[in-house]
C-alpha cells in the first residue's frame, strides 16, 4: 500500500477509536481522562497499533487498556464501517506515556529552574553600593 494510504488509515482509524472512547463506550473501566494520541499501520494494512494516552494513576491505566481490549471487536466492526477496504486492520491497543513522561520532565525542569534562579540572587552588599 502507497504511504498516504496508510497515513489516510491510520487518521481514519485513530478518528473513530477517538469518537468511540469519548461518546459511544460505556465501559466503567475506560478513564473518560483516556485519549489516542497515535496510529501506526502496517505496512500490508493488516494490523492498527492504537496508542493511548491515560491521565492517571498505573491501576486506572491498566483498568482502561483492559476495557479497550475488550471492545476491540466492536471498535474493529465500527473501523471496518468507516474503511472503504476490502480488509479492516486488527486493532492492537498499547499504553503511551510519553504524555506522562513529558509533563514529569517539564516538572523536573521548572523545579532546577527554581533552584537556580534564587541561587542567582546573591545577597547585596552592606553597603548598598556595589561598584
């Protein structure tokens, strides 16, 4: 398959895994704070790698994989709907932090940032005149 296909299915895909996670699941188990941040398919349109991004502790992330993995046929039958192909990828879920990772950083960050800048404002002199 030409690489804008597959690039059109992943979009495709990640579109309606997205609107389903958001208004058509009802699982208890799926975090409403769960969102697809990326698509990759296989180069022979076989396999979907649905990657997602769950705002939460490590329990509420498994919770939510789990729930995904168990609407998958449905979510595959809803994909298969929107294709216009003659075979629908097999979805695979997979849990991405980079998200989570990406936050600790910029915490990690701003907390030497923060070190720094009072480290940077040295006591004046006594005196009050520095030159």
């Amino acid at each position: 398959m030409k690489p804008y296909r597959l690039e059109r299915m992943a979009s495709e895909v990640r579109a309606v895994v997205g609107d389903a996670i958001t208004n058509r699941l009802s699982d208890p188990r799926i975090s409403p704070f769960a969102s697809v941040t990326r698509v990759s398919v296989s180069t022979d349109s076989s396999v979907a790698d649905v990657y997602v991004s769950v705002m939460g502790d490590e329990g509420e992330q498994r919770k939510t994989l789990a729930g995904l993995k168990h609407a998958r046929g449905h979510l595959q039958g809803m994909v298969a709907k929107r294709l216009r192909t003659r075979q629908c990828p097999t979805i695979r879920f997979h849990l991405d932090d980079s998200i989570k990772r990406g936050i600790e950083t910029i915490r990690a960050i701003d907390d030497v940032m923060g070190r720094t800048s009072g480290a940077d404002a040295a006591p004046s002199s006594p005196g009050g005149d520095d030159a």
